[in-house]
C-alpha cells in the first residue's frame, strides 16, 4: 500500500493567521496569550486565552461569507480549509469530486454563539439565523455546500483529540478506497460555554499556562483551525509532498470522564500502538509534540507514559504554551506545527518553562534548534479518556 | 462487508424486553418517546448523573455487552451526544451570571459522553470514537466497523446509534418546521400532505465482526451523500446497487425512512423507482419517529425481520411477490440533503 503524504495545510492560531506566520511565531517563541477581547465574559481579564485578534465580521468580510448562521468556528474552518486547498493546488473538479472526502472535527459547533443558543431554546421566543448552527455537524454541513463537495463528509468528537482522529479517518478512508484524497482538520472558537466549563472543572490558569513545568497552574483556552490534505504518495506525484503519515492509534483510558489514570493507561497504549502501526522502535522517534496541557494531571501522566515506553524520552515540547488549547482543533494545529518540524528541520522552544517536575526529571526543547527529523509524534488527550498518537515522517 | 451478532434497542416502542412491534405505540405531546427500561445494569449513583441520551446509550450497550466477548472498539453515532446537559450547562452560565458552577452537567456534555461511559464502566481501552456527521452519523459509525474489519478481521466491535428529543433540540427543529404543527397519530403518519414529521428518540446497539456463524444479519455495505438533487441521489443509488449486490441476486425488500413531509416524498419516489415493481416496499418513522440516527431503527428492523421470518403488517407499503426476504436495501433521507443507503442480507 502506498504512503498516506500530506500535500496542503492551513492553520490559523492566536500567533499567525497563516502557516508562514504560525512558523515565524513558533520560531520567535511567541505566547499569543492575553485578554479576552472578541465577547464579553466575566472572566476576560481575569484568565488568558489564546485569541485570535480577527473579529466575527471581518472574517465574514473577508471570506466572503454572507449566508446567514454562519458562525465564528466554521468561518475559522473556511479560513483554513481554503489555505490548505490553495497550497496543495487542489482543483474545484478534485474538490468536488465523489471521491474526495472532508473529515473535520469541533467540540463547540455554534455553541460559541452563548446567548443566542440561550434564547433559541426558549419555546416561545422566535427562531434566531443561528438556529440550525448550533449543532457540531453545521461546520461541515457549511463547508460542503460552499465547495460542491460529493464524497464522504463526516464530523468526529472525541473531546480534546477529536481532530487527530478527523485526520486517522480520512488516512482510513483512503487506505479502504473509499477516498482518494481527503481533507481534514479541526476548527473550535473560544466561546463563554467552554470558559465556563473548565473554569468549574477548576482547571484553567489565572496565568501564561506552563506545560511540564513543576509550578503549573493549569491550562489556557485558545481558538483555532488547521486542515491537512492528505493523498496516496502514487497520487501526488509531482506536487510539493510535506510529510507522510506513518503511525496512528485511538484507545481509552477508561479511568475517569474528566482526567487521566496515574500510570497512563491509554496515553502508554497509543504511542506504543501508533509505533507498532508505523512499523517503527521508540528510539525511531525524533521528537514528540505532547499533549502538554498544563493541567497538574495530563503533564505528569504523560511524562510518566512517556518515561515508560522510551529508554531515553525523545526532545519534547508542547505548543499549547504558545497557542492555548485549542480543544477540537488543537490535533490539526499540533500536525501542521509537526509537519513544519520536519519540513524545516527544526524544533521549536518549549516557552513559559522553567523547572522540571521532580518526580520525572523532564525538560522540553529549550531552545530554537535546527535537527535531523525523520520521524515525529503527536499527542491528543481528551475528555472521556479519549487518547490518540499520530506519527508524521520525512517527506 | 460484516456481520451483525447481537443488538439492543429502547426506543418509543416494546423494543427492549419481551419485543412485540406488532402494537404501536402513539405519540404523547407530537413527541414519540422512548419508553425507558429500569437501568438494572447501571450502577444507581452513577444512572442519577446521567442525562437522557447516554443513559439510553449506557442502557442499551449494557446487556449486549453481559452476553458477548470484550469489543476491540466502542463506536457511536450521535447528532446530539449530551445536547440535553449542554444547553442546562449554557442556562445555568446566563442564569448564574457565569458564577458558581457545577462541572457535572459540562463533563456529560460532551458529545462523546456516550462511548466514554460505555468504555469507562466496561474499563475498554479498546478504540473509542463518536461520529457526529447529523443524518449521517450512524453510517460512519458502521463505515468505521466495516474499515477496522477489513483491517482486522479476527475483531469485534460494538457499533450503536443514540439521539434522544430534549426539551432544547425539540425546539431548535420544531422552530425550523422539521415537525408537524398539527398533532397527528403515527398511525397516519403517511397520510397528510404536509410538511414535517413527528420527533421521535433511541439507543441502538449493535455486536458486529467479521465471523457469519451465528450472526443474524450480513451488512454487505453502506454508504452516504450530500445533495439536495434527487437525480444525482439516484444515479448514486443505482451505482451503489450494481456495486454490491453479489451478482444474480435481486433486492426483495426495500425500507425507507419516509417520514410524512411532503418536502421530502420526491426522494423517497426516485428511490422506489430504482427497485422493480415486484420488490415489497416498507416504512420505519412510524416506529420510530424522525430523529438523526433514525436509520440505525430501520436496520434494527430488518435484523428482527431476519429473526422472526415477517415484519408487521402495519410497515408494508407495498407487498412484494418474494416468498422470503433475503436482500435488503435500506433507504434514509435527513432534510432533503443527507441521503444513507445500506445493503444487508440474510448471513
């Protein structure tokens, strides 16, 4: 079977509305964390988040997306989708082609529109344009028509790695033959819904989040979206080719809805079995793009998952210190940031970072470093025990 | 290609326990709602904190999951997951003025509530995965099945489809006209020209392999399309019929999910043209009522046609002239633009 490669991509975070500028920033070592500026909530001042700084209606300006119910987390869709399309030379026949699948992944749908839900749900309130948005299924149902698309289209949850699996589906539906190409990616906006929730769930930092660092105080929020275009290698002869993807795996902690195992029972399962299904040893793996929240139970159960299964632990770092968590969209952001490791053969610094956790010892990239990347994994942790591993290769 | 072993099913009829779908049970309040079991399977203070639609989906995985060997994987199909928690989180946020909240109705929110209850009261760290895709959702739940057996074909997996009415999305759908206005039995269902259907919920489960002993149901394929042209749902039809039908055999029955809109008859007319005028025709909304994952009711159906030999009079649009139904095609469509098609036969 030929290789799963990567022929596109598009992302859009709180440091770069575009893949050259997400770089530049990850390079810089820039934290796009601050106030929340875009809607009103109570906590705006007082927990950063990882905005980005375009509001509602200019994207509708500039995407041309007049239609009504369109929402912020399909327009920040769109925005990548589009950029991922352009670069990979993606025809309008290829995109509309019965063949071509779309694959994406949110965990807000138009639930980022708080107050208008609120009043929608009331029985004898009128019906607002954002009624048939609110559902996780409106993005995609957005982005289909928008394209003329004709092939499989289908939206995955799997909590805070919902889109690293978006990405292991479309891979699958080509390797089955029910795709030749697809596109696929994750997209979510920060929204009063999620602040709220994880502020109750009393995970969310008062500060700059600092994933792996012994004095971490939880996770920041951010928004987002990245899309892939993912073909057979056979099929992309001649076109720019990033990266392949080697390795995946979904399995279940099964220990609790809202956090990890203390040994790591599913974080150690995937990335053992994502190295199993690429054919690879631990010690093949240059570097890991953790899941890093931040949070006192994800850092410390990763690095113990991590200690477990590698001899010596890969350089690692998180870009959730960069970006926020990006919840559905944060596994497509974090294989375009993985995709720019070894297209440009380089790592990124691990920011905010300052001492390791005593009990694991481990310290993320510190520096900007230039390295030989043959292979890199990726880590998506979510809600409900969800846990998946990606493993991207040298083109 | 793959095999249905078991299933479970509550929904608005007698599903779950001693099923007799030969009585129909009514709507109440133009809502056909599930008629809940007691949850013996669920520990009580867990079942407290559950919210409707993964107590169903918990409920109904439950028993299959007393009688079969561990799945490999927890597949579900859902449009709404834990809509009903999602929006009492999002009143309690305007209510309160984002004050002092409790996380419990935010964590059954999500909409992978279901799959990760079932996994984490299993302790199943096999794959775990929701598929949300609206109309949809059940067939990429059993696209995913049909993919992981080709690829792992000793496997087993447990592959279900749960949409519950809440006061919230009954709402949203009633408010966009997806619902009659005038209040109907579903005995008549088909037989007023208007536009909308009546609500209606369930949790489906289903144990599926890849091994034909034993099993009640061979899912020969299934696939999907967004379109609103109902020439191009056609040609896509017939495609998908001369693809995977084994070859000399005819389809003797066809079930769709004509659900009473008037807005969606022109659908359900070109997909009877497709079979030939002897092939037996019949219809599931009036069982089921009309909810995303309503599908995964119409192949509950066939399984139980497969079981007991002959379904309800009360399903029959248009008796056939095949002594026995062996080959299956079943038809759904989800607001004029998703269309599901499924082709099963007798193992």
């Amino acid at each position: 079977m030929d290789r799963i490669v990567v022929t596109g991509m598009g992302v859009i975070s709180a440091i770069g509305n575009t893949v050259a500028e997400n770089r530049v920033s990850l390079i810089g070592g820039k934290c796009g964390m601050g106030s929340l500026e875009m809607f009103s909530s109570k906590f705006s001042d007082i927990l950063p988040v990882g905005e980005i700084k375009i509001s509602t209606d200019t994207l509708k300006e500039k995407l041309n997306a007049h239609e009504p119910g369109v929402t912020r987390t399909t327009l920040l869709a769109l925005h990548t989708m589009q950029e991922a399309l352009t670069d990979s030379g993606s025809t309008g026949s290829e995109i509309s082609a019965f063949d071509t699948a779309l694959v994406s992944a949110n965990t807000v749908g138009g639930m980022c529109l708080t107050d208008e839900m609120y009043r929608d749900s009331k029985k004898d309130l009128p019906g607002s344009e954002y009624i048939s948005s609110y559902d996780y299924g409106s993005v995609n149902m957005y982005l289909q028509k928008r394209f003329a698309m004709n092939g499989p289209v289908n939206t995955i949850n799997t909590a805070c790695s919902s889109s690293a699996n978006a990405i292991m589906y479309g891979a699958r539906l080509i390797r089955s033959g029910r795709a030749a190409r697809a596109i696929v990616g994750g997209t979510d906006s920060l929204a009063k819904f999620t602040i709220n929730g994880f502020n109750a769930l009393h995970i969310l930092s008062n500060e700059v989040c600092t994933p792996f660092d012994e004095g971490r105080k939880g996770l920041n929020l951010g928004e987002g979206a990245a899309f892939l275009v993912l073909e057979k290698e056979s099929d992309a002869a001649g076109k720019k080719i990033y990266a392949s993807l080697g390795g995946y795996s979904n399995a279940n902690d099964s220990f609790h809805a809202s956090s990890l195992s203390d040994e790591g029972i599913g974080p150690y399962k995937v990335m053992k079995e994502a190295l199993a299904a690429a054919k690879l040893d631990p010690g093949a793996i240059d570097f890991i793009n953790a899941h890093g929240t931040g949070t006192e139970n994800n850092d410390k159960v990763e690095s113990i998952a991590m200690l477990r299964l590698f001899e010596k632990v890969p350089a690692f770092a998180s870009t959730k210190a960069n970006i926020g968590h990006t919840l559905g969209a944060a596994g497509a952001i974090e294989a375009v940031f993985c995709i720019l490791n070894l297209s440009h053969q380089e790592l990124y610094p691990a920011v905010n970072f300052n001492e390791p956790i005593p009990a694991t010892g481990l310290k993320p990239v510190e520096n900007y470093t230039r390295k030989t990347l043959t292979h890199i994994m990726s880590n998506s942790f979510g809600f409900g025990g969800n846990c998946s591993s990606l493993i991207f290769s040298k083109a | 290609m793959f095999y249905i072993h078991q299933t479970s099913c509550i929904s608005p009829q007698q599903t779950f326990k001693d099923i007799d779908i030969n009585i129909l049970h009514e709507p109440t309040d133009r809502k056909l709602q599930a008629i809940e079991p007691s949850y013996e399977a669920i520990p009580p203070g867990i079942l407290r904190r559950m919210g409707k639609a993964v107590r169903m989906g918990v409920g109904a995985a439950m028993p299959v999951l007393q009688n079969t060997p561990v799945p490999d994987g927890i597949i579900i199909g859902t449009a709404n997951g834990g809509k009903e928690d999602c929006v009492k989180f999002l009143n309690q946020i305007i209510d309160y003025e984002e004050g002092l909240l409790t996380p419990i109705n935010f964590v059954q929110s999500t909409p992978n509530a279901v799959a990760a209850q079932i996994g984490l009261l299993t302790k199943n760290h096999g794959y775990n995965i929701t598929h949300l895709q609206l109309g949809l959702a059940f067939e990429f739940a059993m696209i995913d099945a049909d993919m992981l057996l080709a690829e792992y074909p000793l496997n087993n997996y447990l592959v279900g489809a749960v949409d519950d009415i809440s006061t919230y999305n009954y709402y949203f759908e009633d408010k966009q006209g997806w619902y009659k206005k005038e209040s109907i039995s579903n005995k008549t269902l088909y037989d007023n020209n208007s536009t909308g259907s009546i609500a209606g919920e369930a949790a489906l489960m289903f144990f599926v392999n890849g091994t034909r002993a034993g099993a009640i149901a061979k899912i020969h394929a299934v696939d999907t399309l967004h379109h609103e042209d109902e020439s191009v749902m056609k040609e896509k039809l017939q495609g998908f019929i001369k693809r995977y039908l084994p070859g000399g055999e005819k389809i003797d029955l066809l079930l769709t999910g004509e659900n009473g809109d008037n807005r969606l008859l022109k659908y359900y007319d070109r997909c009877e043209s497709v079979v030939e005028a002897d092939v037996a025709i019949a219809r599931f909304k009036h069982i089921s009522g009309e909810y995303p994952t309503a599908s995964a009711m119409g192949l509950w159906l066939c399984c139980e046609l497969f079981q007991k030999g002959s379904l309800p009079g009360h399903m029959i649009k248009r008796k056939g002239s095949a002594a026995a139904y062996k080959n299956v095609l079943i038809y759904n469509n989800y607001k004029g633009i998703q269309h599901s098609f499924i082709l099963l036969s007798l193992p």
